[in-house]
C-alpha cells in the first residue's frame, strides 16, 4: 500500500512535469506577427514589406486595398492614395497572431498637366445688367488662360454664338492639347465676350495651381462660383 502510493506520486509528479513541459513548450512556439517597411510611400511606388515574425509558418497578408499575399516578405504597388491598414496573419498550428498597422500613400506629384478640352455650362447672363451684345443676343464665348504676368498660354479665339441647349454648354478643344509645366504656378482661365468691332468684353476669370487641384489623378477639375460652373479635362504625367 505504501509503494502503491509512493508510486502514485511519483506518477503525480511525473505528469505535472510532463504537462507543465508541454505547455512551456506550447508557449514557446506561440507565433508572434510582426513587419516593418521601406517608406517608399506614394502611389505607383512599390513597398517592400519585411516579415519579422518569429515561431510562424504560414503567413496571409492583407494590404488593406483589397489584395492579399502569402509571400514571407512580400512586395506591394499601391494604385491609389490613401490610407491604408495592413494586417499580416501569422500561424503554427492552430495558433494564430496578428498584427496591424496604418499605412499613408501619399499622391505621386505630377510633373506636367496637359489640357484637353474646356466646358462651361454656367457663365454671367448679363453684363451688369447690360446684355453682352447689343442685339440682344447670347455672348461670342471664349476663353484665354494667362497666368499672373499676363502671359498668354491660351486664346482660342473660338466662339460660340447663339449658344442654346439647357444648360447652356460650350466645349472648346480649340488650341489644345496645352502642356503645362510649372505645377505650381497661378493660371487663370478668364471668360470673354468676342467684340469684331472694339476690345472684347471681359466676362470674369477664376485662378488655380494645377498642383492644388491634382487630386489623385482624377481627369476633371472643376470650377464653380456665383457667376461661373465650367471644367477643365486634363490629363496628369508624373
Ligand atoms: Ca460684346
Ligand atoms: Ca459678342
């Protein structure tokens, strides 16, 4: 009886040992996530991901725009600004561990803009409550784009007259395509009046930097204001 339970407790013992070992050894080889990356960070750039996991075997990336990898240490393009969450799935096992973290994407700058086509739809009715022609008669549209110096980029001398439709709608492509280069420079796109016979009638202008208005490379910018509702189409080169 007395060996009997000597021997209880030494099996007792044993057990814990080997059950206390397991779970060591369990804890042990729990995965833990981990990644860093390079700081190539605009759109069209490719990141590099490094993956400093440790006690991992299978590895499921999510680069928060839709894509997913099973490479270690993958590489990614992302085709959009923005801000992303990548998360990066570590597991052994049955045991899993992630990790997140938020990633910004800057817009690549552009280097040039080049303008396609110009379309109003919207421009002053009269002007000062005077009409724009004599007889009465809509404006001879057109639009000249200067920048602050007055040079002139643009002067399509194209006109329209009578405009009609609902809404009134003039597209001009006239003297385009227009490479610009300074990204950073006031343009002005101003509105006149053709006049055969004095100095046309200025209508109004509204300014702009192509760099402030490049939203990632959206093709249209638009221009609103109480008298003016017009659009530039323009493509972006980087
Ligand atoms: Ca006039
Ligand atoms: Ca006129």
């Amino acid at each position: 009886m007395k060996f009997l339970k000597f021997n209880s407790l030494i099996t007792a013992s044993l057990l814990t040992t080997i059950l206390f070992q397991f779970s060591c050894k369990k804890e042990d080889q729990k995965p833990e996530a981990c990644f860093n990356y390079t700081h190539q960070t605009n759109a069209n750039e490719t990141v590099a991901f490094t993956n400093c996991s440790k006690n991992y075997s299978g590895a499921t990336w999510s680069f928060g725009d839709g894509e997913t990898s099973h490479t270690r240490s993958p590489e990614h393009t992302y085709q959009n600004q923005g801000t992303y969450q990548v998360t990066l799935v570590v597991d052994n096992d049955e045991k899993t561990d992630s990790y997140t973290r938020t990633l910004i994407i800057d817009s690549s700058p552009p280097i040039r803009m080049t303008l396609n086509s110009i379309t109003i739809t919207k421009w002053p009715e009269t002007d000062n409550g005077n009409p724009w022609d004599t007889d009465g008669t809509t404006p001879d549209l057109f639009p000249k784009i200067t920048n602050a110096n007055r040079y002139l980029y643009l002067s399509t001398e194209t006109y329209q007259n009578p405009v009609t439709g609902t809404p009134y709608l003039f597209s001009t492509t006239s003297g385009l395509p227009l490479k610009i280069t300074n990204m950073e420079e006031q343009l002005y796109i101003e509105w006149y009046d053709l006049d055969p016979n004095k100095a046309d009638d200025f209508m109004g202008s509204l300014g702009f930097t192509p760099l402030s208005r490049h939203v990632n490379g959206e093709n249209t910018i638009s221009f609103a204001s109480s008298k003016f509702e017009f659009e530039l189409n323009v493509t972006w080169e980087y």
